[in-house]
C-alpha cells in the first residue's frame, strides 16, 4: 500500500509539474506574439539611433527626442518626435533636403493612422511643413518605406519619423 501512496504521490507531482512548465511556455508564447515596445526618451540616443539607422546626423539640432520602439518583428517599427532646437531651423531643412531631396507638401487629412499611436494624433495638430520618404531594404519586406514629416507649432518645429 505503501508503493502504490508512492507511485500516486509521485505521479501528481509528475503532472503539477507539467501544468506548471505548460503555463510557463504559453505566456512565453504570448509575449513574443504581442507588440513589444521599447520607448525611449533620451535626445543622445534617440538621435544615435536616427544616425544608425537612417544616415542622418541629427545632434547638432535637437533640442528634444521621444522615440517608440516596435521591436517585435524582425522590420521594427519605430515612431519618433523630435523638437528643434530654436534659431537651427534653416540649418536642419538642409540637413533633410541633402539626404532626403525636396520632399513635397502635405495636409494633415493625408496623414496615415499610423496605429492611432499618440505621435500620429500629435502631428495631425500641428500645421504642415514638408513631408519625406526614405526607401530602405527591410528583413521581412524587401523594401520599406519611412516617412518624415516636419510641422510646427507656434514657432516651434518638430520632425515626426514613423517606419
């Protein structure tokens, strides 16, 4: 009687602790499909990732960064506000228009959803400069695109970056 209180003992904790390592796995499963942002505040490394990934030195000219990071898809998404600093205006559309080219106009009804993410219903508030595209070869998509857009807001510019 003894052995099979053994075997019975033994073989519930066998399967609690199946359920147990179970569970574990499907949250697992479940974080790495969810949506896994990274947001990040600082200007330096805000403007280190611009550089890195876009080609754009941007240093000289930010006053303030702000950027969310989509990192759960090998394309990660980022979404980016950066302020400029006052009086570098002129310098900093020239910066864009060397790397981007002229870029053209844009009204703020022409503006994607862009995941009704708080940058996206920021932008749509402030009044339309100039819009950007830059073409990049992705990991999951061969080519995608990232839209810059430049707005302003009470003598105030600001640059939105999404892609």
């Amino acid at each position: 009687m003894n052995t099979l209180k053994s075997v019975i003992k033994r073989s519930v904790a066998l399967m609690l602790a199946a359920v147990c390592i179970t569970s574990l796995c499907a949250c697992n499963a479940r974080q790495g499909n969810s949506t896994h942002n990274e947001e990040r505040n600082e200007p330096d490394e805000c403007c280190e990732y611009i550089s890195d990934t876009f080609d754009l030195d941007l240093f000289d000219y930010c006053e303030y960064a702000e950027m969310d990071l989509d990192v759960s898809d090998p394309d990660e998404f980022a979404y980016i506000k950066f302020e400029v600093k006052s009086g570098k205006e002129d310098e900093f559309k020239n910066c864009l228009e060397e790397k981007l080219g002229q870029g053209s106009e844009y009204e703020n009804d022409q503006l994607p959803g862009l995941n009704n993410h708080k940058f996206a219903h920021e932008l749509k508030k402030l009044e339309p400069v100039r819009y950007y595209v830059m073409f990049q070869s992705g990991v999951r998509i061969k080519t995608r695109d990232t839209n810059f857009y430049v707005a302003t807001d009470e003598g105030t510019t600001y640059l939105y970056i999404f892609g």
